[in-house]
C-alpha cells in the first residue's frame, strides 16, 4: 500500500486482484453524473425537436410501428404489442412510459391531430385509458404525413440503444406538428409547454412566410389569430397571446363555452350549460370543485343542482341548475372564478434546436420547421434523382443490347462463363460492369419488339423525370414552391375548422368588461310581463317605486303591439293562460328582460311562449294573469271562447299545481282571449267574423270555479266565430280613449269605443263593420286604447285615422296577416 510523505495512504493507483482505483472528489464526480444525467433527460426525454414536434419516445413509436407496418390500411393491433416493440428495440425505458406516450397521440382532446388511431378506451380528461392489453392502435392517417418519406434517405439515422438496429434521428414531417398538437416535458431545470393550434392558420402562416422572408409578426397573427384548442372553449386576452408569439412566453386564459337558457320541461326555470370545457379539464373535476364550493367553503351559492349529461351524440353538457332568483350571469362569473372552468395556459416555447434548448416565437418555429422541409425535399428530390439515374443507366444499356440482339446472344453462347461473356459485352458494346450485369441478368422474355417500345417510353419517362428534379435541386424559388404546394395539398385533405373562440384585448381589461353588473341574488323590485299579440313573452327591468314614480313624471316607456300586460316583481310567478282553457305558472325572473333605447323598448327581445310551457300542437297563449295579489274576491280571470261563451274564473289557483285547466270547454271550441279584471268594473267586449260587436258590465257574470264551464256570452248566428274577447275600461283618461279596430284583411276601421252602445249578455250585439263587395267576415279585430297594428312577424302597419261611424266600411290598407295592439305605459 504506497503512501505519501504525510504518511496519508495514495489512492491515486491501487492494484489489488486487477482492480484499479482513481481518486476523484466527490463534488466532481456528483457534478459529472447529475450533468449528464441532465443533459439526457433535456437531449433524449423531455424536450421536443424543433423540426418534427415529437420527443424520443413519441418518435420511437411512430417508426416502430411504421417499420412493423402497423398503418392506417391495415387492421388494428394490440397496443401491448407495439409497446413491447418499441421497447424491446428502440425506447429502454419502462411500459407504462411508453404507452401513457402513446395513448397521448391517439386523444383527440389532447391534441388537434391525433398520431394513433386508437380502438378502445383511451381514456378522457377525467379518466385514465384501459390497460395496454385491452386496447388496440395503428397509425392515423395524419402520422403517416410524419414518415412518409423515411425511405427516401431525407434524414439521418443513428443506432439504436445496443447498436443492432438504426432509428431516425428526426422524422420528416410534412406539416408543423409542434405548432398544430402542442407539447408539454419537464426535464431538469427547465420545462416546456406549448399550446396547440389550427393545421389550416398554421400552415397559411408558412405558405407566406415561404414567399415573404421579412414578413413581421402582426402579418403572420392575420393567419395565425391565436391558439385553437382541441376542446373549443373561449380563449381571453390576445394581447397576451401575441406577448407569447413574440418572446415564446406568456399566459393565456382558457375559458369553458356555456349557453343560458330555460331548463326544457322546467318551465322557466334557468340554467348554465357548459359545451365545450377549457383544454385539460375534464366534466368530473368541474363538478368536484363545484362540489367543495357548495358544501365546504360555502364560496358558491345559487346552485340548485349539477347534472352531466355528456355523451357522444351531444358531446359536452354539463348542466348547472340555478335557484329561483339567481342571476345566471352573476353565477356564471363565481363559476369562472372558483372552479376550473377557467384556468390559465403557461406557454413556454422550449424546444431543441440543432440539440440545444432554445425559447422560440412563432416567426422563429416557422423558420425552423421549414428550413426541416427544404432540407427534407431537397434530399429526397436528390435521392429520387440519383434512383432515376440509375434506372436510367440500366434502360440505356438494354436497349443497346436490343439494337443488335441477335450478335448479343451469340457473343453470350459463345462465351466460355459469366465473366467472359460480360467482358464481351463490355468490351464489343461500350456497357459498363453494371449495364452488362443486368443485361445477362435480365429473362429472355424481357427482349421482345414490346418490351422495346416500353423501355424506349420509360427512358423518355426517366429523363424527363430527371430534369425536373435537377430544377429542383438547382433552383431555390422551385423548391420553395414545391414546399408550399405540398403544404396547400395536406390542408385541403386533413384541415378542419377553428374550434376555439378568440376574444381580442388585454387581458385584464377584457376580465373587467365580462364580469357581469348586479349581485347574485336578484332584488324582488317591481316589474311587468308582458305578452305580445306575436306570442313573445317578456318582462321589464326591475325597478323601485321611486324609479317608477319617476318614469311617471317623466314620460312613458312604449312597446310594440301587446296583448297582454299583468304587474308582478322580479322574483315573482305570473299566470300563462292558453287557448285550450289551460293556465302554467311560470317564473318571472328567467323571461328576457325587454332592452331600452330613447325611452322606447322593444318586443322583439322576448321569448317565445312555447319556450316556457309545453304547448300542443296549434294552443297558443292567450292571456297573462297575476298570481300575487290575487285573493281579492271582486278580481278574477275573464274567458271569452270561439264559440261565444264567458267565464269569470275565480283566483283560487291550486297551491302544488303549476299545470291546471281555468275553464271546461265543448267540443271543437277554444278560448280566444283572456284578461285579468282588477276590481270587476270592467266592460267585457265580444267582436265576431260577421261583424258584431257586443258589451256589457263585467259585474253581470257571475264567478265560476276551475271546473266551471261558463255560461252564454254573445249570440252567434249559423256559421260566425268570435275573434275577439277583451275587457276595456272607460274610467281611465290617463290610458286615453278606448277604440275599436276591425280588419277584413282588405280594409280597416277604427272607431271610437263609446260610439257602441251596450247590451245584455247573450244577445247579439251590433254591427261594427260594413262589408264591401267580395267581403265576407271580419279576420281580426281588437279593443283597447291607444291602438298600434302590426304584421305577424312584428313589424309596424301603420292604422288609418279613426271613423266616428260605427258601421262604416274602413279605408284600404295592405295589412297582410295582420295582429293588432296597444301602446301601453309602465305604472
């Protein structure tokens, strides 16, 4: 044992049975390995190649199962099979690495071009797959763009793990994988994380990149607007998203895309529907959080209940019931602030690049990838014109020896051996050593007068084929095109549309502009519903009584033609009433609330009655009734039927009932209107199709109950209907004088109401209307104040001056199928 002179032993050279020790500090030999253990994982793991997309493992898979021949027209195969594969021969690492690899490239939620066509459960966003054994696989249609040209000697190969077998070093890729799908790795100090895109924006993007070197960022964004994500969503902020183009670092806010609206066969009741979830986020892990909110933290309330309705029919549903009284978009934004159906997208462009990492923005990974195509296609023009030469060589050769065949078979019978008789040729034909190979090589059959045509057609083939290649090879802007047009031909086979929804701006201030107005919990202020005479129901914004006192003094707020108007509070119930004698009660808070512009406010935002109550075919809503309020015992609901009969119904709506019938009807018979009389000073008014008109006290009908039937109202003679039914009062100047509008289609009248004297019940009334030639019955009518017409879609007809003669004829106007209103004031 040698030592030293501070009689320290020397560990520098020790030899004992053949072993030999060297001294290294162990600072340097951690540090030695630590480095190459890094520079592995960031080298052959974690990091994608610039140039294809792919790390090791995903590219290992693609070539193993293109080498076995594992492609998208041949048949499925166990996915354990081309794991073990992979493994056995290019990929030494663990199975289960291996195939969480390839599972990732069969998802067609993880990335926009799924590399594998997966058969079985490769799992979702909440689920892991089935096991390797279960499932099976083969290459997708769009991998096959990825190694197509491997054969083509257009990239380098290196030696497997053990150096038995070679593998591609990158593969060729025909389109931006890294760009399109994405990717994600963490290695040793450094990670990346990128996000996915559109195939067609993308490679829009190269094709003028291509033709404009200089081309700024900005430009490239008009083909490239943002990301597009497997799973769709909305994607918040592109002032951030250009940041990340720029520099290859940023953050972006994913949102999920919901729609709100009626719960179908609730009748009224709101609900919050997600259809498309923010990219990595699965249905389960929103409910699970929404879940914790509710129950634990208490952070999220107005949530009646949450129901998964996804499926591969309809796709995402995820349905969040709102409680009575909830503002939706209110709970909307407490969803989007503490659950993950919003969640933010660290994008970190670290990729390798000539073997080194390197931060890239979008110009700079567009470079990359092309400079990968023109070296690509430049190989393989090379390759395939070296191939053709070849080819070439050997056609000449033959067909020299066809020019003279019959000297050629003597020479090769009179040759002593193989040898003698291709120095022969060689010799006497000026062939070379391989023209003169293949000639002895080639079958007797091959030399007849056909053959020579063929071989004279594919030499013509062949130079041809050459030349184009050496332009090539030999002219920059040809190849350049050449990549283009390649790229054109792989997004008008395999693009598909933008999936994701963009919303421009910053960050910051877009968040600011989506958070909705208003609390959670809706105040129960005043309002009024409202019901179209085109079967549009809607209500008016809340208000306080100060508000409305107010809108009193300072002019009236006007609609379009209504038919019907009850005054009730945001968080109220109101009464449907339907021509078939039914009536629904309905939430107030879910009908749109109607938009207001200079005073005026429009029907046309409402909703259609068949939204909120499950209509028959041909039943239409007909009135609206309060249902607060409504115990008054000189108030009730007025029933006017085609067939002229009346009922009062008394307001003893049932408690647990949302559905129940006002009025028992006669065969072929319906209600034609329906209106809440407030103290029973009202005028009832009948109106039928042979022009009668008929009023009398509201007070001379007695109140029936929900079964009633009710009694006689107008008289009809053989063959009329009635066509309208309404109450009216004359003790209210502030609504201004009350009118009568007739309408034969062809001609229209307006009449003062006081010009028609009243009647008794069950009599006939008196005539309304003097038909001209070729009339013959009154198609629509209505009384009321301040009357509007309108066609049936809405739009305003404008009523001709009003008649003091109640039987008078009217004036011409175009009315088409017409409906007729009111203009009515808030109060």
């Amino acid at each position: 044992m040698a030592r030293r002179k501070d009689n320290k032993v020397d560990l520098s050279s020790f030899d004992q049975a053949g072993a030999r020790v060297f001294d290294n500090p162990l600072v340097t030999e951690v540090s030695d390995s630590y480095l190459e253990y890094a520079f592995s994982v960031i080298h052959s793991r974690a990091l994608p190649d610039a140039r294809d997309g792919l790390k090791p493992v995903h590219r290992r898979i693609l070539w193993s199962m293109y080498e076995q021949g594992y492609r998208p027209d041949r048949g499925h195969v166990k996915s354990a099979r081309i794991v073990g594969d992979a493994m056995g021969k290019y990929h030494p690492h663990g199975d289960t690495a291996i195939y969480d690899a390839m599972v990732r490239l069969a998802q067609d939620f993880s990335l926009n071009v799924p590399l594998i066509d997966g058969h079985g459960n490769f799992g979702s966003p909440d689920d892991g797959p089935a096991a390797s054994r279960y499932t099976e696989a083969r290459m997708s249609r769009e991998a096959m763009l990825l190694v197509g040209e491997l054969g083509e000697d257009t990239v380098d190969v290196e030696p497997n793990y053990d150096g038995s077998l070679t593998q591609p070093t990158v593969l060729p890729a025909a389109f931006p994988n890294l760009l399109v799908n994405g990717a994600s790795g963490i290695a040793v100090g450094m990670a990346t994380n990128m996000i996915p895109h559109n195939l067609a924006e993308v490679v829009s993007a190269a094709r003028w990149l291509i033709n404009h070197p200089d081309a700024t960022l900005d430009k490239l964004m008009e083909f490239v607007p943002g990301p597009d994500l497997p799973t769709g969503g909305v994607l918040l902020g592109l002032d951030e998203v250009r940041r990340a183009y720029e520099t290859g670092r940023g953050v972006v806010r994913m949102r999920g895309k919901v729609e709100i609206g009626p719960i179908e066969g609730s009748r009224g009741r709101q609900a919050i529907t997600v259809v498309e979830l923010p990219y990595g986020v699965g249905a389960e892990k929103v409910i699970a959080a929404i879940t914790n909110e509710v129950t634990k933290t208490k952070r999220l309330t107005g949530i009646a209940d949450v129901k998964d309705l996804t499926d591969r029919e309809s796709g995402t549903r995820l349905v969040v019931e709102c409680k009575v009284g909830v503002n939706p978009q209110a709970l909307l934004a407490d969803l989007y602030r503490l659950t993950p159906l919003e969640q933010s997208f660290g994008v970190n462009n670290l990729v390798l690049v000539d073997g080194q990492p390197r931060t890239l923005g979008l110009k700079a990974l567009l470079e990359v990838f092309l400079a990968h195509r023109y070296e690509v296609v430049t190989r393989r023009s090379s390759y395939r014109r070296r191939k053709r030469e070849e080819r070439l060589h050997l056609v000449d050769g033959l067909l020299i020896a066809l020019l003279d065949i019959d000297r050629v078979v003597r020479l090769i019978r009179g040759s002593d051996d193989a040898q003698a008789a291709k120095d022969a040729l060689m010799s006497q034909f000026g062939l070379s050593d391989i023209q003169a190979t293949y000639i002895l090589d080639t079958p007797l059959r091959r030399l007849t007068k056909f053959d020579r045509i063929e071989l004279e057609a594919e030499q013509d083939r062949l130079r041809s084929e050459i030349a184009e290649l050496s332009t090539i090879l030999d002219d920059e802007r040809v190849l350049k095109k050449l990549v283009s047009d390649e790229l054109a031909a792989v997004v008008k086979q395999f693009s598909t549309e933008r999936r994701t929804t963009l919303v421009d701006g910053d960050l910051k201030e877009v968040l600011a502009a989506s958070a909705p107005a208003g609390p959670l919990e809706v105040a129960d202020d005043p309002c009024q519903v409202i019901l179209s005479a085109t079967g549009l129901v809607a209500r008016t914004a809340a208000e306080s009584e100060e508000s409305a006192e107010g809108r009193r003094r300072n002019g009236r707020i006007k609609h379009d033609t209504v038919r019907a108007i009850v005054h009730s509070t945001a968080r109220g119930r109101v009464l449907l009433v339907t021509s078939a004698g039914r009536a629904f009660k309905i939430d107030v808070l879910p009908l749109p609330v109607l938009p207001e512009q200079a005073g005026t406010v429009s029907l046309r935002g409402g909703m259609s009655a068949a939204e909120l109550v499950p209509l028959e075919a041909g039943e239409t809503v007909v009135g609206l009734a309060p249902l607060a309020g409504a115990t008054d015992a000189s108030a009730g609901l007025a029933l006017g039927t085609r067939q002229g009969v009346v009922k009062i119904c008394a307001p003893e709506w049932p408690v647990r009932s949302d559905e129940f019938e006002v009025i028992g009807l006669r065969d072929g018979d319906e209600v034609v209107g329906a209106t809440w009389l407030t103290d029973n000073t009202e005028t009832l008014t009948f109106v039928t199709s042979e022009a009668s008109l008929l009023r009398f006290a509201a007070s001379v009908v007695r109140p029936q109950g929900l079964k009633g039937g009710g009694m006689a109202g107008i008289s009809l003679p053989a063959g009329a209907r009635v066509v309208f039914f309404g109450a009216v009062r004359t003790d209210d100047p502030g609504h201004g004088e009350p009118m009568v509008v007739t309408s034969t289609g062809a001609t229209v009248k307006v009449t003062p109401f006081q010009a028609y004297p009243a009647k008794g019940r069950a009599t006939g009334g008196v005539r309304a209307h003097r038909f001209l030639k070729g009339e013959t019955d009154v198609a629509v009518a209505w009384v009321g104040p301040r009357p509007v017409g309108a066609t049936a879609t809405g739009e305003p007809v404008e009523l001709p001056a009003a008649d003091p003669r109640r039987d008078g004829s009217g004036f011409a106007v175009m009315l088409g199928p017409t409906v007729v209103g009111h203009l009515i004031e808030r109060d």
